[in-house]
C-alpha cells in the first residue's frame, strides 16, 4: 500500500501517556496527515453537557455514547469525517475492540499501537497538563487499571485493542527515535 497515492487511515491506541499525540503530531507535520480525536469529539460531548472536564467525564461520557449508540459509535463518526476528507487521515485514540472491528472495515486502515514504562508516561502526563493530567501517580494507575480490560463491549479495553495493532510502538526512549520507528513503518507501507 503506498501511502502517498492511496488515502488510508491510520488508528492509533496505547496507553495513556505512551506518545499517541507525538505520533499524531509527526504524520500531521511531516506526512500530512489529517488529525481525528475522540478526545476533542468527546470534550465537546462534556461541554455540551455541562460537566468538568476531567478523565472521570471522558469516560463516562465515551461510556453512555456507546452505550446509546453502538460500541465504534464515536470512531465511526469520525471515520465519515475522515473519509470526506480525501485525506490520509488519522484516527486518535481507539480505545474499544468494537472501534477496531468497525474500522477494519475499511480496506486502507492500519492501526498503531504505542506504550512505555508506566513511571515514563506519567511524568509524560505532568509535562503535557492538559485539564484532565493533573492527578497523583496511583490515580494514573487506578485511571489506567479502569481502562486496560472490560468485558463490557460499551468501555475501554486497551489491553486488547493493543493486541489487534497492526504496528506496536515502545517508546521509552526520546521523540527522535520514535519518528525513527514511524517512518520504517511508513516505508513498508
């Protein structure tokens, strides 16, 4: 597949704090990406109903979406976006087994996956102080315990959208060598 002549979409999981942003931010500037994020989909969910802005309201809300909706609800709304488009576009952050399933529907998409030792992420997520970031390190780890595993096809299940990635990155060294690692990947496809 190249992705210079055929438009593809890449979705992108991990765990919280692994570089799922720094990845986006790389093939936005460098390749021209188009950016979709479930974040800002869902913070404007939040806003909408009038609640804090914090991790506790992203998933309640992600949650009641799909609960109302269907399991990809959310990352099939931004996949129609992606597709009217025209763009290569990429799809941040599938957090469901349901999302990667509806996406795999999609003759051109790829998923990434990214992760790193779980001391790095967090000050990571110091560093980064978005409104939903500032917490305790065992609050980081409650939060990411909550999202790892579900059977419930509705909430997060990292650790098995992880395991369906077509690419996983670690990512526990500095920016310079994951480009490294995204641009060998870019050139096998």
């Amino acid at each position: 597949m190249n992705y210079i002549n055929e438009m593809i979409i890449i979705g992108i999981t991990g765990t919280i704090g692994a570089g799922k942003g720094t990845i986006v931010d790389y093939l936005v500037k460098n390749k021209g990406f188009k950016h979709f994020s479930v974040r800002d989909y869902i913070s404007e969910e939040i806003k909408r109903r009038n609640m804090p802005l914090n991790r506790d309201s992203m998933v309640l809300v992600a949650n009641d979406l799909r609960e109302k909706n269907s399991p990809s609800f959310i990352v099939d709304e931004l996949c129609k976006l992606a597709q009217l488009s025209g763009q290569n576009c990429i799809i941040e952050s599938i957090r469901t087994p349901g999302e990667v399933e509806s996406m795999r529907k999609h003759k051109q998409f790829i998923l990434f996956a990214v992760d790193a030792e779980p001391k790095l992420r967090y000050d990571r997520i110091l560093l980064r102080g978005s409104e939903t970031d500032h917490i305790s390190y065992e609050t980081f780890l409650e939060n990411e315990a909550r999202e790892m595993n579900s059977s419930d096809p509705n909430k997060q299940n990292l650790k098995t959208c992880i395991s369906k990635a077509d690419y996983l990155f670690l990512n526990n060294d500095d920016i310079a060598s994951l480009n490294t690692k995204i641009e060998q990947v870019l050139t096998k496809l």
